[in-house]
C-alpha cells in the first residue's frame, strides 16, 4: 500500500491505489509531496440551466464563483498549488480560469482536511462565503467521483446550513485517457428543485512543478480566508 502523501490520499484510504496511476499523482499534491500541478487545455462545452438561473450564476461570478457564460471549445487551466493558510491548515488550490471572449473568468475553490480527516471541505470564492463538503470515490475503472455535500454559508457572525432547496449538488469526475495521453473531466452542478445549473466538460495535460521554489502567486490565493471547518 502507498505511504499517505496528500489530504485526497488520506479520504481515500486503500481505495487510492484503485486510481489510475495518472490520478494518483495528480491527487499526491500537497505540502508532503512538494508538487503543485498545473493543467492546461480546452472545455469542449460549458453550459447552463434554464434562463432564470442566469443571474444567481452572474451573482456568484462576482466572487469567482461558477462560471455566468456558456460556451465551446473554451481554452482551460487549472491551477493546484498546495501552501499552508493563515491558520496552518495545508491547503490546495483549485483555481480554474476559462479563457471566454471578452475575457477570463475564474471559478475558485481551496480544498483542506476536515479536522476528524474523514472528508475535504472546499472553500468556494474569493472570501470563502460558501463552503462545501466533498466527498471523494475511486470508481473500478480507475477513475475519481467527487459528491458534494452539506453546504454553510459564512459571513462575519452568520453561520448557516444553505437549505436543499437553494443549494445545489456538485458531481465532479475525472479520469485518465491512455490513449489521448489527456485528463478527463465532467462537472454537473444540480439544484433539487430547479434541475441541472452548470456544468462543463472537456480535457487537459498536467505539469508538475516544486511547490516550494515556485510558491503561490499573487492572487491566487482568497482574499478572504475562513476557519470555520
């Protein structure tokens, strides 16, 4: 069995080593490894929901939250640096930027260890207003399901469960395609009641980098950070 080198790994447990090789490294970033991974490559489709969804889309853009345009074969990065935050917690980035016309947009996400290790909790925006439960399955063909979970919102004093009805589930999967030498990737964001809100899908190649001598760059990192876990 592999020796636990990252926050994913330690969720994971033995069912890590069902990943594909491929996802097992790009999952072993962290402060352990010294590895930050960059990826870089096009979504074939961004999408949305109905109509009326557009402006809570809009609202959450204006804190790098999900994406208010849809689009095709739309140029892709995903930014995974590991550092430790203001209250010593190891933290990986998730900061995803969409080269849309008119100019980039991003959807931002800092993922740590929940404090019983059971879980990753991802911290969604610039402030970390929102954040999320998620919770990680390596699937038998080698590929990695991410469910989120129960959502709080957090502003100052208010501390708050974001009922069923408002919230919205996220499924993230992502695989390694040994053909294409390319990585996988499929979002679906889901209200209970309003149906599917966003999504996209598409693929990418990884680099790898020392996470210590290439640090984390200016604005890559929340304006705000939250330590309510």
């Amino acid at each position: 069995m592999t020796t636990p080198t990252s926050m994913f790994h330690t969720v994971l447990g033995d069912s890590f080593d069902r990943l594909h090789p491929e996802l097992r490294r790009r999952f072993s970033v962290g402060l352990a490894s010294g590895e930050a991974c960059t990826g870089r490559g096009v979504m074939d489709r961004i999408w949305h929901g109905p109509a009326y969804v557009k402006p809570f889309l809009a609202l959450g853009a204006t804190r790098n939250i999900l994406v208010p345009r849809a689009g095709r074969d739309i140029p892709f990065m995903i930014e995974n640096v590991p550092y430790t935050d203001t209250f010593g917690r190891e933290t990986v980035s998730f900061v995803r930027t969409f080269g849309l016309p008119g100019g980039p947009r991003r959807f931002d996400a800092q993922m740590v260890l929940s404090p019983k290790g059971d879980r990753i909790l991802d911290y969604l925006g610039t402030h970390q207003h929102l954040a999320s439960e998620l919770h990680f399955t390596a699937e038998p063909d080698g590929s990695l399901l991410i469910r989120s979970g129960e959502h709080r919102f957090r502003e100052g004093p208010v501390d708050v469960r974001v009922p069923e009805l408002l919230g919205a589930t996220a499924e993230v999967r992502e695989s390694f395609d040994d053909i294409t030498g390319r990585f996988r990737v499929r979002v679906r964001v889901v209200n209970r009641r309003f149906g599917p809100l966003f999504g996209y899908e598409g693929s990418f190649t990884v680099s790898y980098t020392n996470a210590v001598s290439r640090g984390t760059r200016p604005g890559l990192r929340p304006v705000r950070e939250e330590q309510r876990a």
